[in-house]
C-alpha cells in the first residue's frame, strides 16, 4: 500500500542515539525522492529522559508537524509507555524485546542482541533499527546503503562494512516479522528534495548576505549557529568568537560591526535580555547589527529545550529610549535564509538592529525543497564612499534620516561615535532645544522610513470565509493544515500570516469573517499588537503554550470546541 503521507516516530532516552537513527532515515527518503519533514521533542538532559524524532514523508513536501505515529520505533520500554498513545489504530510499533506485548501491533527487536551477535559491538544498534524502519517502510535497502557510504566511508572500511551488515540484519528482521502489519511501500522516485534545518538556513544565509563576524554564547536553541558558522569557518569564511556571556557577545558584535564588519550574534530569551542595554547602543550610535532571537519557553530557564513564541513584544519594546528598529519573524528554513539576507540589508541601510524571531521548533525542524532558489535574494552594501565627501559629519541631519555611514580607516575622515547624546560630528551635547530635538526627531524618520519597506503578511483568504486564521512566524504550515482539516468538515477558513512584525506595515484587514489569532503563548502577544496598531478586534485567540508546536490538528479541535 503506497501512503502519501506517513508519519515515523523514533523515541528512546538521551544518549540511545535516535537522533542519529532519524538523521539516517531522513536522508535515506530523501534521496528515495521523497519530500522530508523532520522536528524533534527533547527533554533537557544530556542522558536518560525519553524523548522523540518525528519524520513525515510523503510526494510533496508538507512542513508540518504531526504528532501521530503511523509506525512507533522504541528503544525503549519508558518510550513505549511514553508515546504509545501517540500510534494510530492501524500503525506498528517496533520495540525492543523488553517491551513485550502480546499485541497484533507490535514487533519486537532486540536491536541491542542483534547487532553484538551479528556484528560483534551494540554500538550498531543504531543501524540495526535503521535497517528495521527501511523495511517497514517499503524502502530499497540499497538506498540506505548509499547514505551510509557517504556517512560512514571517512571511517574506513571496516566500519562501513560493520554498519552495511547491521543495516542487513534489520532490513530481513524486519521482513520476517511484519507480514501483512506493515502494508506501506515507498518505492524510488525521480524527484530531488533538499533538506535542511532553520538552524542550518541561517548561518549559510549570513554568509551569504556578506557576515564576518558573530560572538555568542551558548544558549539553546541558538547554540547551532555559531556551531555551525564555526565547523565550516574556513568554507564559509565567517570569524566565529565565543564570548563570556551575552553583554560581552553584543558589544563585540557592534564593535565589530562600527569597524566595517558586517556582524551578528544569536541567543535565546535569557541571554537577549542580557543584551537589550547592548540593543539601545546599536540604537544610538546607529551602529548595524543582526540579532537572532531563538524563542524557548520561559520565564528565566524555563522549558529550555521546547519550542514557543512568547517574546514577540520583549523584542519590539527591547532597549531603553526610542529608536527604530526591524523584528523579522521567518515562517520555515528558506524563508529564514531570505529574511537573514533582507536582516543584514536593512540594518546596513538604516543603520540600526535587526531582531530576527525563531523558536526551538523552526531552529531544530528540517524542510524539504524542491530548490532553494534565492534568485531575488542577494546582499547590498550601504557604506558611504570617502572619497565622495568633503566634510564628514557621522550624525548628519537628512530628510530621512540616514547619515552616510564610514568605518574608522576607510579614508581620512574621522569617524566620531558616541552613546551620549551628541551632535551632527558625534560629539556630547546638552543642547537641548535644537540638537537634541533634532537628533531624535532624525532617529524616528528612519523608523517611518523603514515601515515603508515593511511587507504586507501573506494572504489565504477568498470573500466566503466564515473565519480566518492569523498567526506569524513559524506557525505558518500548521495553520495551512488546520484550514484542510477545517475544509473537510465544511468550515471555510483562511489565514492572514505575519513575518514582518515590525514595524508594521499601512494594512487593512478584512471585514466580515471572524478573527482569530492563532499563537505559541498563552497571553495573545500577536492579537495585543494588531489591536493596538490597528485597533482590530478578534473574536478568539487559539493559544498553544506546553512546549510543543501547533499542529494542524490542534488548531482544528481548537476551534471546533471554541465555535
């Protein structure tokens, strides 16, 4: 039986390597020719626990989450305790012999057994369950063969062998035990997915766009970026500092930045609360900067290994004093590789920080693509030509607000930068009834200027909703998937998705359907910001807030219960 979408779910505790185990198959459906979609759920602890990596396959790419499982791979009795209720009424659970059940549903594999008698060390366990879930899958064993080449094949050949036959051992286990439980089939197609994470997108977009710099500290889930940046430093060609906390990460990135560098850092909700006095700098020297908000739920630790969307307002009202600045929200890992670009853009152009807002489940999730074509993508430059100006003023008052911007050295110029309040050569005033009008009053005409160049949310809408969804950032796909599910109990739904949120942009919302907000936190943040800016009133306000993702599912049973 070929299913066009099908959800695997792996589960075990820390350290039992499922994340591994996914990794594999993942790449092994990809190169299959199907599209991937792939987040995981883990506690915070470096062993023990249970935890869960979720696939979903299918022909075409679907970036949503599921939480039901059509096959349950356990490595564990814990986990199958766990997430048993997460299989669905015909799916399979593969689990090892200590989870014996005398149920039609279940197949025991002592991945453990198997693999220190078929190949001599436990250590292939991994690859033993790999081998399993290909079978069961309907999945050619030679294509999980070429993953494993290409994963395996530095090590030497004793070691690809050792995990060819491991693969082996499950794959005809597997094919033994399933008989007529395990219908699926997937057989090889022509089509090519890519597959990356958000965690991946971002630092390769701010290579791209021109970043050489970033300092960070390590904070989960922002802690893959630097990672990342820092593993391929030669390739990529960006210098990677770990600083001793997040004031020292900040200040680094600006200084970096007012040298000519185009410079960022990456945190998470405790460390960017750290750095807002850091972000009222940036504000005042109009110095550019790119700060990557990776959302977790909070307050102080928190979940710190789950996903939310709880800072939306802490990152617009961030840093003391009015001045302007961009908060850009990416819906999946292309488009956060495309706001990166626009981040740097836009700070560099206006001379100020750009805040971009992700969250655990975007960080560690990984999207299929068909391409990841960015034709219209491409970064520019904005520092100002010495040779150019006569007299450099830092400060200069313009009509909208952007100074013409020199890095010290550039020229002969001297470049004067002050946190103080100061003048058009950067110099400490008190002039308080000309200069220091003048001075905010330019710092706010950029902030209008910018909400120019805002974009309008995206639009799913038709004149016969009865309502429409509107939501932001990462919630995008599960938003999509619950206006199908709606759909099919006749409940005509649209959506209004915001990835720019602000400053917003000149919208009209329209009139007629009732709205609702649909968001990863329990206060509305979203709905408390429209209302406030545009004076629109919502009907309902769908909220998520125990950590994990919205899923289609939950957005429909939300508001059938609501309704």
């Amino acid at each position: 039986m070929f299913v066009k979408d099908l959800n695997v779910v792996i589960a075990g505790s820390a350290g039992e390597g499922i994340q591994t185990i996914g990794d594999i198959l993942a790449k092994t459906l990809a190169l299959q020719g199907y599209s991937v979609f792939t987040w995981n759920e883990y506690e915070s602890r470096i062993r023990g626990g249970q935890n869960s990596y979720s696939i979903r396959v299918g022909e075409e790419p679907n970036n949503a989450p599921l939480l039901n499982a059509d096959i349950l791979l356990a490595m564990n009795g814990g986990a199958v305790k766990k997430y048993r209720g997460l299989l669905k009424e015909q799916g399979v659970l593969i689990a090892q012999n200590e989870a014996k059940e005398a149920k039609e549903d279940v197949i025991g594999i002592p991945f453990d057994e198997i693999a220190k008698e078929g190949v001599g060390e436990e250590i292939y366990a991994n690859t033993v369950a790999v081998g399993a879930l290909t079978s069961v899958l309907g999945v050619d064993l030679q294509t999980l063969k070429r993953v494993l080449e290409r994963i395996f094949s530095e090590k030497g050949k004793d070691v690809l062998e050792a995990n060819y036959k491991a693969a082996e051992i499950g794959f005809e286990r597997a094919v033994c035990d399933c008989g007529d439980r395990c219908p699926w089939t997937l057989p090889p197609r022509r089509a090519t997915h890519f597959l990356i994470s958000g965690n991946e997108a971002i630092p390769i977009a701010a290579a791209f766009a021109g970043c050489r710099f970033i300092s960070a500290y390590p904070m989960s889930p922002s802690t893959g970026i630097i990672t990342f940046l820092a593993k391929e430093q030669d390739r990529l060609g960006v210098f990677c500092e770990q600083a001793e906390d997040e004031i020292g990460a900040i200040n680094m990135a600006l200084g970096a930045s007012y040298a000519g560098a185009r410079a960022m850092t990456a945190t998470s909700g405790g460390g960017f609360a750290l750095m807002t006095e850091g972000i009222s700098l940036a504000g005042m020297t109009e110095t550019p900067l790119v700060i990557v908000l990776a959302q977790r739920p909070g307050p102080a630790t928190g979940l710190p290994t789950r996903t939310a969307q709880g800072d939306l307002l802490f990152a617009i009202h961030a840093g003391h004093g009015e001045f302007p600045k961009l908060v850009l929200a990416p819906s999946d890992a292309k488009d956060a590789f495309q706001k990166i670009v626009r981040a740097f853009n836009l700070a560099d152009k206006y001379q100020t920080p750009v805040i971009l807002l992700t969250d655990q489940f975007l960080a560690d999730a990984r999207y299929s693509y068909r391409d990841f074509e960015n034709s219209d993508t491409r970064p520019v430059y904005y520092l100002a030509d010495p040779s150019a100006i006569r007299e450099y003023r830092r400060y200069q008052l313009t009509s909208d607000g952007i100074s013409p911007r020199l890095y010290p050295g550039q020229g002969k110029h001297l470049v004067c930068v002050d946190s103080d309040e100061h003048d058009e050569e950067g110099h400490i005033t008190e002039d308080l009834p000309e200069t220091v009008q003048s001075m905010v009053e330019k710092r706010l005409a950029k902030f209008r200027k910018l909400r120019s160049e805002v974009r309008p949310p995206e639009e799913f809408c038709s004149d016969d909703m009865d309502l429409i969804l509107v939501g932001w950032g990462s919630s995008r796909a599960a938003i999509l998937e619950g206006i199908r599910l709606l759909e099919e109990k006749n409940v005509r739904a649209g959506m209004i998705h915001f990835t720019e949120v602000w400053p917003l942009p000149e919208y009209h919302f329209p009139e007629g359907p009732s709205l609702w907000t649909v968001e990863s936190n329990a206060t509305g943040q979203l709905a408390r910001l429209l209302r406030s800016e545009f004076g629109v009133s919502f009907e309902k306000t769908i909220s998520r807030y125990d950590g994990l993702p919205l899923t289609g599912e939950y957005i429909a049973r939300q508001i059938y219960a609501q309704r």
